[in-house]
C-alpha cells in the first residue's frame, strides 16, 4: 500500500514530532510511505529544514514542494499534484498520526480507492470530531479525519480562499461518490498535538 502524506509547514520545528509519527514503529515496514512537506515561502525556507529530514531509503522517501500558490489550500494543492498513486492524508503541521492509524489501514486493504473516515481526538484523549455520516461537511470535518484514494479527486483541487476548504471538499467528494465512503469507527489523528511544540 502506498500513502501519502501532505503537511504545508510554517512551523519547521514541530516536524520532528509529525516525522516521528509518520513513521513510527507500527508503520509497515513494505509498505510505501511518502512524506510531501510543502514550504509556506513567506515564513520557511529550505535551510529551515534543519532536522526530521532523513532519508529512510525508498519506502521512506521524504519531498519538499516549494509553494507556488496562495494559501494553505493552495499549497495543498500543489502537494497533491506531485502524487500520482494511492492514498493521500493531510497533516497540518500542528497535527499528528495516531498510533491506530496504521493498523486501521492494514485492515482496510480489502478496498480498492475509497475514502476512509476516522475520528480526531485532541493530545489528551478528548474527542473532538467524531467521524460519522452526518459529519461529512463543512465545520464538522477536519482535513486529518479523513484518508481518500488520489484517483478519486484528481480533478477536485481544494478551494482556494476556502477557510472551510477540506469540509467543502468533503462534500463534493461524498456527493461524486457516496458510496466510496468507509467509516472506521476509529481514531486516525490528534489534533493541534503540536501547538506548544512539545
């Protein structure tokens, strides 16, 4: 399986941590694991990168993308069109994996290009988005609660100037394909883990 990760990064030094979670010692060792990290040029800079930044041979790749466009969705934006297969995450660069994600998706594999949901949970344990139906739209979806299949939105760029652009997405991707969507049931991320960069 190969996943995608896509942080947009003006907080260089919380991506130790995002590193760390990314690939912790659950991660599959086979599987192929990318790290996209998409500069915000305005406040980091390639020399920024100082650590977090190790090359763990060629199922551990790690890209940086200058960001060519505006705003965080932007930015995204230019991360996914990078990717060309399997599936993408976003991890803003606040957040964190959560150890369930990799086995979650080791027992998801039986399908092919869906959108997996999970729930958000803050550092402490609190849950802050539950990952269910009903939630599926804007202000009650996070970009880090979700996982989907990069062929499904090839052609559904995050809106830019869109405060609300993953819950937006979200949307349109539940209505092109309702019946894609797979709700686990389990926890895939913490959110704003890394504010007081621990």
């Amino acid at each position: 399986m190969r996943i995608n990760f896509v942080t947009v990064c003006s907080r260089p030094q919380n991506l130790r941590w995002i590193e760390t979670s990314i690939y912790q010692a659950g991660s599959p060792a086979d599987w192929d694991i990318r790290w996209y990290i998409v500069l915000d040029g305005s406040k980091v800079k390639e020399d920024d990168l100082d650590f977090g930044l190790r090359n763990r041979g060629p199922k551990r790749p790690i890209f940086t993308v200058p960001s060519v466009d505006r705003g965080a969705a932007g930015a995204r934006n230019r991360a996914f069109r990078e990717i060309d297969d399997g599936y993408i995450a976003v991890l803003d660069d606040d957040n964190i994996v959560h150890p369930h994600f990799y086995p979650l998706m080791n027992s998801l594999q039986q399908f092919k290009e869906h959108v997996f949901v999970g729930h958000q949970v803050m550092y402490n344990g609190v849950i802050r988005l539950l990952g269910n139906p009903e939630n599926m739209k804007r202000c009650s979806v996070d970009s880090a609660s979700i996982v989907w299949h990069r062929n499904l939105a090839v052609d559904l760029p995050w809106q830019v100037g869109n405060y609300e652009c993953d819950g937006t997405f979200v949307e349109q991707l539940k209505a092109r394909y309702p019946d894609r969507f797979v709700y686990t049931n389990a926890v895939i991320s913490y959110y704003n883990a890394l504010q007081n960069s621990r």
